[in-house]
C-alpha cells in the first residue's frame, strides 16, 4: 500500500489531498478514512489504498499512521511550574475572596495579575 502525508484536508468540504512519497497528489473524500476519524491534520502520515478516479489517483481505506504532533502539547508547562501557576492564583483568590467579604471590589492591579493567571492555567488545563 502507497504511503504519504495529508497535503491538506477541508472537515466541511469532506475531502482534500494527499502527497505521496513518490511527490504525487492524490485525491482524498471523507468516506475513505477510518471509521471515527472526520478529519485529517496536515502533516499527518497515511496509507491508503488507491483507484483510478475520473480525475486521476484517488485514495481508499485511508489509515493514519502517526498523528502530527501537538505543538502546543510539546510547549505545555511542566508539572513543577504549574504548582508555582495554582498557588499563586489560589492566593490572589483568597485575597479577592477577604476583598468581596469587606464589601469592596479589589484594585485593578489585582483583578488584571488573577485574570491573567485565570486564563493562563486555563490554557494549560485545555492541552490535558
């Protein structure tokens, strides 16, 4: 079975193209990937099956054979670093609960560094 990479592939549209080793283009549709899979990253190694379609090479049984990496995977923060990331925001928290408690709203300042950290341990949470 030939083997590529996924040149590009539209989830919508339902199709897109494969490059194979040789260099070749190769037409992909979305009833050739595997059951479960709706979508194919660029970058992605393949191997397929392929027929003569009416407008050249056409792929069929489309099997994945390593994902792309992550970036954003690679780049998450370590386990360490995230500690540092959660005690800090459960202070500021704190400190915004006493805040609240007193009946006052907290200072700029402090409402920008929680939000800041609020949205950044957000990020991280996602790539989990």
């Amino acid at each position: 079975m030939p083997t590529g990479k996924v040149k590009w592939y539209d989830s919508e549209k339902g199709f897109g193209f494969l490059t194979t080793d040789d260099g070749g283009d190769v037409f992909v549709r979305g009833e050739a990937l595997p059951a479960g899979v709706t979508a194919l990253k660029s970058g992605s190694r393949v191997e397929f099956g392929l027929v003569q379609g009416r407008k050249g090479d056409q792929a069929i049984q489309v099997s994945v054979l390593e994902p792309t990496p992550s970036v954003a995977r690679a780049m998450r923060k370590r386990p360490e670093d995230m500690v540092n990331i959660v005690e800090d925001l459960m202070k500021l928290l704190e400190s915004l609960e006493r805040t609240y408690r007193h009946g006052r709203h907290s200072d700029p300042r402090t409402a920008k560094r929680t939000a800041a950290l609020l949205r950044a341990l957000a990020a991280e949470l996602e790539l989990s």
